[in-house]
C-alpha cells in the first residue's frame, strides 16, 4: 500500500512576494506607526508642556521658546508649603483605592448575578440599571450628598467614596465577560458538585481577567478623585482635585 505523497515533497513553495508587495506593505506599517507617534505626541503633548512650564523661574515667560532658560523645582516647593499638598495626594490614592477594590468585587458579583443566576426580574434589574446611564453625574450628585449626610459620613473619606462604590458600566463589562463563558463549563462544574460560591470563584472569576483592567480604570475616577465629584471641606480629607477645584 503506497502512501501518497505530501503537498511539500511534490515541491510545493510558499507564493514569493513581488518587490511592490513589499513596500506596499513597508509604507502600511510605516503609516500606521507614523499615526501612532502622532496620537502620542497629541496625548502626552499638553502634560510635557505642563511640566515644563512649572519649572520655570519665576522672571521666564511663558512663551520665551520650549525649554526653560532657568529650571527650577522651586515652584514645587512653594505649593506644597502652602498647603498640605502630600495629604491631599495620600487622600486621593486612599479614595481611588478603595473605588477600584469595592468595583473590581461589587462589579463582578452584580455580574454575574445579572449574567448567570436565574432570579425573576433579572432582565427588568438589568433594563433599570442601563437606563440610569442616560442621566448625568450633575443630576444625581445633590440627592447622593443628601444620603451621604443622612448616613452621617460628611466629611470623611467614606463620605467621598461611597457614591462611586460600584458603577453600571463596570457591572456591564463584567455581565458581558461571564456571559461569553461556554455554558457547558458551568454545566460540568454542576456534574462535579460545585455550588454557586465555588462556580463564581473558580468558574467564572478566572476567564475575566482581561476585563478587569477596563473596570479597574473608570473606577480611578470615581466621585472624590475628580473635580466635579464630591469634595469635603475638612482639609483632613480633602483630594487633591478638590483642593484645585
């Protein structure tokens, strides 16, 4: 019985490409880099010029070309002598801590309840909570501050994170990741007695890690670590937005 032979051992090759091909290809990738340096200057263009002016001397002017004749950090110096700029700074990292955290976790159950454990109304919740997308942060913001001092947490930094605890879209993102699980994985870990704790642990948790960092990211910005989000006036818990606000 003879066996027949294989593609390769006939003599096939791998099509050759013409020299167009190749710089047509060369100046695509060219292009697409030549786009990105531009999207990057675009971006990081305003905080170089930022840093640069702040480290003028105080006789420069501003438009006295790109580079500072004199640089100095004595700019720095001044403002964190005029107010107590490092604990603004060490409030600001406590509050975004803690709304990355309380997201990353609040996100994932709400997710996964909304994605994978059967509950009547899971369908109405979940047209709820995306309708409440339409109204702005200003809209809200005075009935979250009502709440908040009803609870008795003016001026703390519990107060400050609490309105951005947990976000729809967050919830969204990590709905949409334990939605994209095959469901004959959930089914297996069934058949291997796994409860609902151990399936959203072991199951489900693992496949979203790449969706994570997308939840973790618009959680930095929670209400209290930027200018329009809450802002205490004790200067103890004061963030640093809020002290520039």
């Amino acid at each position: 019985m003879s066996i027949p032979p294989s593609p390769r051992s006939e003599g096939a090759t791998r099509p050759v490409r013409s020299g167009a091909d190749r710089r047509r290809r060369r100046i695509g990738l060219a292009g697409r880099y030549a786009t990105l340096v531009l999207m990057l200057v675009v971006m990081l263009g305003p905080i170089v010029w930022q840093f640069l002016t702040s480290i003028r001397g105080r006789t420069e002017n501003v438009y006295d070309g790109v580079l500072p004749s004199q640089p100095t950090l004595d700019n720095y110096v001044r403002v964190a002598e005029s107010f107590p700029l490092l604990q603004y700074v060490g409030n600001t990292l406590t509050v975004a801590v803690l709304a990355i955290t309380s997201n990353l976790l609040f996100a994932a159950m709400g997710g996964y309840a909304l994605s994978r454990a059967a509950w009547k109304g899971r369908g109405v919740v979940f047209t709820v909570l995306v309708a409440t997308l339409m109204f702005p942060f200003e809209s809200v913001m005075i009935s979250m501050f009502l709440t908040v001092r009803e609870m008795g947490l003016v001026d703390t930094l519990i107060g400050v994170w609490l309105p951005g605890a947990v976000s729809v879209l967050n919830i969204m993102i990590m709905r949409a990741a334990f939605l994209a699980v095959p469901k004959e994985v959930e089914e297996a870990a069934v058949l291997d007695g796994a409860g609902e704790w151990t399936r959203f642990t072991r199951v489900f948790l693992p496949p979203p890690r790449a969706p994570s960092p997308s939840s973790a990211s618009p959680a930095s910005w929670a209400p209290g670590t930027t200018s329009s989000g809450p802002c205490s006036s004790s200067p103890t818990v004061t963030t640093t937005p809020c002290s520039s606000a």
